[in-house]
C-alpha cells in the first residue's frame, strides 16, 4: 500500500499503528540514513513509555551499524522471537546482518509490517550507487513469499510527496498479491512564504544571504549544493561573527550528523533537553531527510537545487510544528550550470552496459534457489585493472536493466547448513556472511528476449529516457521558480499529481505568498488553509460525466421492488465506479461496501451530503427503499442543473403533487434494470 499523506499528518503513525495497538507481531521500517534511524529510535522509546506492553526487550530500536556485537546479536534474536516489536534500520542494515533474522520473523509468521519510509527516495537510491533498494525489494517477494499465507506482512510505503512515475516504480518494485492499493492525502506545505531573488553576481549574493541570516528567524537552514560552498559558507558566517554554526555534507560521518541535529535540536538521544548550541546548520542535499526538528523557522537556498522535488523537501525541513516559515531562494546565473550538471544523472550507455552485464554473466555462478550470483567486482572487457568505481558502474548497471525489467535483483541467500554443522556455529557462519555479502548479489532473469544485444539496447534506451524524462520535468519545473512565472503553489501542485488506471490523483495548490502572488497584486494568495475535503476527489475522464448517457444533468433510476434493490442496485454501483463515477451520497454503507467489494480498484466516496451543493461533479443520491420522497437537499441539487443520478423506489412522490409519481414529472428516468443492461 502506498500511502501519501503530508508531513505531520500521521505517517508515523500509520508505520506505529500495528506495533502500538497489537500485543504481537513485528514492524520493519526501512529509512534512508543512519540519522533519521536514529532520530525515530528516540521518539519511538518516548512513545513506548506509556504502552502496556514492552516494544523491545532491550529498549533499543534502529539497528545500525555502530551498534556492538552484542546489542546486534540481541536485536537480531529478539526480530526472530516476536519480542522486537518495532526496528528501523538502513537498506544496507536490512540486507546485510539483519536479512536472516527478518526472514525468519516472517516464516513463523511473526512480521506484522514491512515500511519503507521516505518511500520517493527508492528512486534516488537506484541512481545513487544504493542498489539496496532493489534487493530489498526481492527480500520483500521472499518475506511474502515465506510467511504463512493468513499472515503475510502488510507493507506501507510512505511518503509525503510523490509523483506518477514515482508510484509506478514504487508499484512495480513491492508487488502486492492484491494489487497496490493508494491512500493519496497528498498537500502542499502551508506554513512557508516564498521569496526569491536573482542577483548579477556571487559577491551581492553573498552580502544578501548574508544579511538575510542575521535578520530571519532562527533555527535556520542554508542550503547549497556542493561541499565545497558548504563549508565556504560555513566560513563565512563565522567570519562574520555568526558563530553558532554547523554544516552537514555527504562527506559527514553518521557521528558528525547525530551530534549536529542534537546541538541543533537542544536534545540527546534519549530526549533529555540539553542547551542548543547551533543556530544555524549550513548542509547539502545530503542533510535533512526526514529529521524532527519541528521549531525551524527559515530555509534558504545560495544556489538553484536540480530538482522541484529536491526544492521542496528542504523548504518541507521548517514549519513542522505548525507555524509560518521564510524560504528565501537567492539565486544567480551560474547556479543554473551547476543544477543542470546535477540533474543529469550518469547512466551508463547501451554498449558498455552490454559489455559489463557478459562480463558479469559469464563470471557468475548458478544458485540453486535464486539464479545467477554474480560479483560486483567482474571486470568488462574494457579494463584490466579494477577500481571502487568500476564496481560501482557495475551496480549502475545491473539497476538499469532491472529498472528496464530485464532482471531481478535480490540480496545473496546466506550458505546452507552442512551435515553435522552445529546451530550456533552455522548461525555463526551467515551472520558472518551477510556482513560480507555486499560484493554479490543474486539476478533472477525476467525477459530473456531482451538479453540480445539489440533488444538490451532498446530496452536500456527506454528505461535511461524515463528516467532523463523525470528529472527534465523536475528541473523544468525548478526553472520556473526561480523565474516567478507563476505561483510556487500552483507549480508544485502541478509536480505531485499522479495519473492512475483509474484517474488522476491532485494536489491541492496552498501558496502563503510568493514573488508571483506578490507581483499580480493578489488580493489573496491560494488559500494556505485548504478547505475539506482533502484531498481533492479524483478527477476522471469526460468518458465518465454522463456513464448512463441521460444527455441531461439529472437522471432517476427506479426499482420496483426490494428484491431488485438488494440484487441489483450494487451491481449498477460498481459498474458507476467503473465508468468514473466515484461520489455517492445516500447509500447503505453495506450496499456501498458490497460494491467496493466488487470493483476493490475503484475509489468510491459515500459523501455525507456536505458535497451535494457545490460539487460540481456527478453525483449518484442513493435512497432508502423505504423512501417516500426525494429530501430537499437532493431535490435543490438536481433542480440546479448539478450533474445527479437519483436512485429511489418507483413509488417515490412528486414534491409537490403527492398524487403524482416523482418519475411521471421529471424529463429523464429509467428502470434500474434497464441502467444496469445499458453499462
């Protein structure tokens, strides 16, 4: 299930949902640094304080890699028990030492969850030289693949924002046996107010960002995109006199990070309250991701990032506690090469990528239960001398052909164990083994049509264009930002859409005010306060205005007795959701439940009435069989020439002439039957 809902909504606690409110199981979470493990760790031992029943023998909940031995061993044999009731930890964790005891949770039928939090950073990992993310996605088809079939894992996939491309790759790396299912609550951020300036050079860049850090509110985050001006700015504003400064990069350590966020913060792991001693953090992109400081005030960017997505997750780092944020983008001519040469993400062409796969093929050995095992460390043709980064490209391809659907990727299965082998020492042996294991990785072939070196082209082509098509938008999309050609809200509404089978998924616009709001002299930015519901419904095809084809906006479906409302009316439902009608007001929930039941891909919504003046949709008013009239609320609608399907009973009575029949004065009706014969 991908899940989408804003941050401070309720993410975490969908992922702490069955942890808290169940007395067994176990719950996975997958985060994408050591940090925010971290960080998760502190708030679920706040949490756990006031549960009736222990989340962890060990009150220890991230499982990274400074952990010692022993703590390890434990958390691993509590995961194997049950006794371990939530645990975060890195791809690299879940893969590595931690791959065995998950397993075998599952195949006792004790994993309750498998999350990925952070879900729109799987695409980044696969470009990132992270192929976890893919062989965590063939642990997850072996955890459900193992668990005993009335107690397979549910897996939720997380995130505040995502895109369709994002969606489908996310749909197409976790499968469900039932099929993805999306809760989209998808918003826009309403407590930042967006100002942005082009300046004609670094120097008066400098001398703004500069003066804008002495006069924002603090804590305050200034971003950038190279390490190199991170820790120039980072110079500079101690020069300045701004001392209460820190910088994060991707070259910091996991240690450096958690005790940067601490001092930020003012408080240590444990959440014990300690005196802050950073006011300001100077990071890259590489800083942030997900971290629960919920006072900060001011993001600014002394640079142009390459992506929307990237823009908006760093403004996302302020305002999580509810009130307004500044986000100053400071920009100048020479930040647009940079942001060009990030966006463009180094694929590896159809040749050399042809060249390392036969290398790889042809050093792998046979797997009796996964396929090919290969070694990251094969040579192509090409070298004779291996590097860390030929390994890497390595990773760079096999990731482009499973993301082409050439292969399948999985985590090297552990060895087995030998005759006469004692337990502890072959528990001894995998645990060794997974430790190691990051050189190997195991390819399940899934289209040998296209493992020709033709039909290889063709199919790396199309995947390195979808990719380059994604970031191409992103960047787009950025550019306009930084030009003011149009409202912030509006462009990043336009970015988190997501065209479904069954519709179109929206963002609703939020703007607090922008240089574009600000130049039109909008009286009123876009409402930073949406109005319910949100988000909004789904907007389908013109196919699905008028699915009974009454040509006029009102249309009564009538039966004539209860037998043919209990068995046909919900028919007539789904076959409605089918078609795109998805707003129902009126209904029996159990009629609408046995529809839903019928058609579980459909969004069906059993509106309470609120939507009946103004919705400006089709909506299907569905009364009871024991009606006597049309109510007035539904009467209005339908006499104001709003898009209405009533469905009543036959013998339902005009308003005003209760000895008339409601469809002998009405322009358009029809036997529920003969709606049902004609969908």
């Amino acid at each position: 299930m991908v899940v989408v809902l804003p941050t401070g909504r309720g993410k975490t606690d969908v992922a702490w949902s069955r942890a808290l409110l169940r007395a067994t199981g176990v719950t996975i979470v997958v985060v994408p640094t050591v940090v925010l493990a971290l960080d998760m760790e502190r708030r679920t031992r706040a949490a756990s304080a006031h549960q009736p029943h222990p989340l962890s023998p060990t009150d220890r909940y991230a499982y990274v890699g400074g952990l010692d031995d022993d703590t390890k061993r434990a958390l691993r044999q509590a995961i194997r028990s049950g006794q371990q009731r939530i645990l975060y930890t890195s791809p690299e964790g879940l893969m590595t030492g931690l791959r065995d005891a998950v397993l075998a949770c599952a195949e006792a039928g004790l994993l309750r969850q498998f999350v990925v939090d952070e879900a729109h950073m799987v695409d980044q990992w696969g470009q990132d030289f992270r192929p976890e993310f893919l062989t965590m996605a063939g642990l997850h088809a072996q955890l459900l693949r193992k668990s005993p079939p009335n107690e397979r894992p549910v897996t939720l996939l997380l995130s505040a924002t995502l895109t369709g491309r994002q969606i489908d790759l996310l749909s197409r790396a976790f499968p469900s046996p039932n099929g993805t299912h999306v809760v989209w609550g998808s918003s826009l951020r309403t407590e930042p107010v967006y100002f942005c300036t082009r300046f004609d050079d670094v120097h008066a860049r400098r001398d703004a960002v500069l003066e804008a850090v002495r006069r924002l509110p603090r804590p305050l985050v200034l971003y950038v995109s190279k390490v190199e001006d991170a820790n120039a700015w980072c110079q500079i504003l101690q020069d300045s006199g701004i001392r209460r400064v820190a910088s994060v990069t991707g070259r910091s350590s996991e240690d450096d990070r958690r005790t940067v966020v601490q001092r930020w913060r003012g408080e240590d792991t444990d959440g014990a309250l300690t005196a802050t001693e950073y006011d300001v953090v100077v990071g890259t992109s590489a800083f942030g991701l997900g971290i629960d400081v919920s006072n900060v005030r001011t993001v600014i960017h002394a640079c142009v990032p390459e992506t929307i997505d990237r823009f908006y997750q760093e403004v996302g780092r302020s305002g999580r506690d509810g009130l307004p944020t500044v986000s100053f983008l400071a920009t100048t001519a020479q930040d647009d090469v940079t942001a060009k040469q990030l966006n463009r993400v180094a694929l590896i062409g159809s040749d050399k990528g042809w060249e390392r796969w036969t290398a790889l093929r042809d050093s792998a050995v046979l797997h009796p239960e996964t396929g090919l095992r290969v070694n990251l460390r094969s040579l192509p043709g090409y070298l004779v001398e291996g590097f860390h980064r030929s390994a890497q490209w390595n990773v760079k391809s096999l990731t482009l052909m499973a993301q082409a659907g050439l292969i399948a990727l999985s985590a090297a299965a552990a060895p087995p164990r030998e005759p006469g082998e004692d337990e502890t020492a072959w528990q001894r042996r995998r645990e060794e083994f997974y430790e190691i294991s990051r050189d190997v990785i195991d390819i399940a072939v899934l289209n040998g049509a296209g493992l020709e070196p033709a039909a290889f082209a063709a199919f790396m082509q199309r995947a390195r264009d979808d990719i380059a098509s994604g970031q191409d938008t992103a960047l787009r999309a950025m550019n306009e930002v930084v030009a003011a050609s149009g409202c912030v809200g509006s462009i990043l509404a336009r970015q988190y859409r997501a065209q479904l089978s069954y519709g179109i998924l929206t963002t609703q616009p939020a703007c607090r005010g922008c240089p574009s709001c600000r130049r039109s002299n909008a009286s009123d930015p876009i409402d930073a306060f949406p109005v319910e519901p949100v988000p909004h419904l789904p907007v389908f095809d013109e196919t699905g205005a008028d699915p009974l084809r009454a040509r006029k906006p009102g249309l009564f479906v009538w039966w004539s007795t209860d037998a043919e409302y209990h068995d046909l009316v919900p028919s007539l439902v789904a076959g409605l959701a089918v078609a795109g009608a998805a707003v129902f007001c009126g209904p029996d929930v159990a009629l609408l439940a046995e529809a839903q039941r019928r058609v579980p891909s459909r969004p069906m919504l059993n509106d309470d009435g609120e939507l009946l003046a103004n919705y400006e949709g089709l909506i299907t008013a569905i009364l009871e069989p024991s009606a006597k009239a049309v109510p007035s609320d539904v009467r209005a609608r339908y006499e104001k020439g709003l898009p209405t399907y009533v469905f009543g009973p036959e013998s339902l009575a005009a308003p005003d002439k209760p000895q008339w029949k409601w469809r002998d004065v009405i322009d358009a009706t029809i036997s529920v039957r003969a709606a049902l014969g004609s969908l």
